[in-house]
C-alpha cells in the first residue's frame, strides 16, 4: 500500500535533530510539537503582497553597488509548482547568499576573506502567471563554518518563499551541481538521500547568454512525490 501524500512529504524533510549538524543538538525541540490552529487572515490574506510591503523587487544582483561586483556572473532561473506540476503565481522569491569569496555581508560573519562593496548578496522578485522566477547574481564561493574539524559549506543560495498569507513562508537551499562538498556536508546529507538531489540546480544552455553569464535551473515543488526539502516543515 503506498504512503499518504502527507506521510511522504515529511520523509523528504531533514529532521529537527539531526546530531552530525550540531546545532540541531541545542536548537531542537525537546518536547512534542503543538499545531496551533491557523485563523482565516493568516492562510488567505493578503492577496498579494506587492511592493506596498515590500522595498522595489531586486532581480539584478549585480546592480546595487558604484561596480561591478567581482566573481563570475551567473543566471538562476526556475518555476515554482504545486503537487501536480501547476505554476504558482503570484509568490515572493527572495535569495540570499555569501559573495563569491565565501562571505556574508551580515556583521556577524567574520569569515576571513574579503566583503565586496558591490554586492549585498539579497535579492527578491514576485512569480510571473506561469510561476517564474529570474535572478542574476554571483557564483557564491564556499566558506568554513565551525560544526567539525576542517568543515566547509558547499556553494550554496537561500530560498525563502511567500506565498498569499504570512503564515505561509517556506526556506531552502539551492546547490550547484558537481560541488564535491554537498556529500561531506552535514546540512545537505541530514535531507534524505532520495530527496538531496532535489536541492541541486541544473547547468542550463538555454539559460546561459552567450558571452555573458552561465544559466542555471532550479525549480522548486511545494508538495506532493516530488517536493523540494524545505527546512521548516515538520
């Protein structure tokens, strides 16, 4: 007999603790989990966030600085879908990531290597009617992180999506395909293997302008057999 749909989608999600990513140790529950009922505002409204609650959309991230910020020039371009491969319009995409030398502008990253003055590694656009989205940006570079000896993160972009309440924000991430880290790296590996793949972009010729810039292809599936790991859905 095959397993609900539900039953399914949590099997694809990484879990709460996972021992091998450390700060899944502090930062997990320790007690059942309570649903807490969500009310009629928070799951319908409103319509469609536009740039009243938002700053201007941002899809060209190497356009916010004096520069040309340094790194190579990428294009990251998908669809976000529903369980039965349906567009979803209407839905704010918002990226964030370290700049080509593996360094995040946040005060917080003391990363040994250079800030770029012309990148701010953020970027945000809303789906188009067939569930579109397009960035340009920077190839992220790998960095260290403190969770094990010697440890580096994979090469990597944050997803976070809106959808038409507030309460329906859905975090991933986005890895390059062939990075030799993403099956040493402790964040990617806690997502089941059968699912990791999902988190993995794919080199795209039909994306990529000519003398310009690479084009990737990340499409992302809310729900159902083929969803994308996301990191807050348990």
């Amino acid at each position: 007999m095959d397993v609900l749909p539900y039953t399914r989608q949590i099997l694809s999600e990484p879990p709460s603790l996972y021992p091998a990513y450390t700060s899944t140790v502090s930062r997990s529950p320790r007690q059942p989990l309570v649903t807490i009922p969500q009310t009629l505002t928070e799951v319908t409204g409103p319509m469609a966030f536009g740039d009243r609650l938002f700053r201007p959309p941002v899809h060209d991230m190497t356009r916010q600085g004096k520069g040309e910020p340094l790194g190579e020039r990428i294009i990251v371009s998908g669809r976000i879908l529903d369980d039965r491969g349906r567009p979803v319009p209407s839905t704010v995409v918002e990226i964030w990531q370290c700049n080509a030398a593996g360094r995040y502008i946040h005060k917080k990253d003391q990363h040994d290597a250079p800030l770029d003055p012309n990148f701010t590694g953020q970027g945000r656009i809303t789906t188009d009617e067939e569930g579109r989205y397009r960035f340009i940006t920077i190839k992220p570079g790998a960095y260290p992180w403190r969770n094990h000896h010697n440890a580096w993160r994979p090469a990597h972009i944050h997803f976070s999506l809106l959808g038409r309440g507030f309460a329906t924000r859905l975090i991933t991430q986005m890895y390059f395909p062939g990075d030799p880290l993403i099956d040493i790296d402790p964040i990617a590996c806690a997502v089941p293997p059968e699912a990791r793949q999902r988190m993995v972009s794919r080199f795209d010729i039909d994306t990529t302008e000519s003398g310009w810039a690479l084009g990737y292809v990340y499409d992302i599936v809310l729900r159902g057999r083929n969803e994308t790991p996301m990191e807050n859905v348990k």
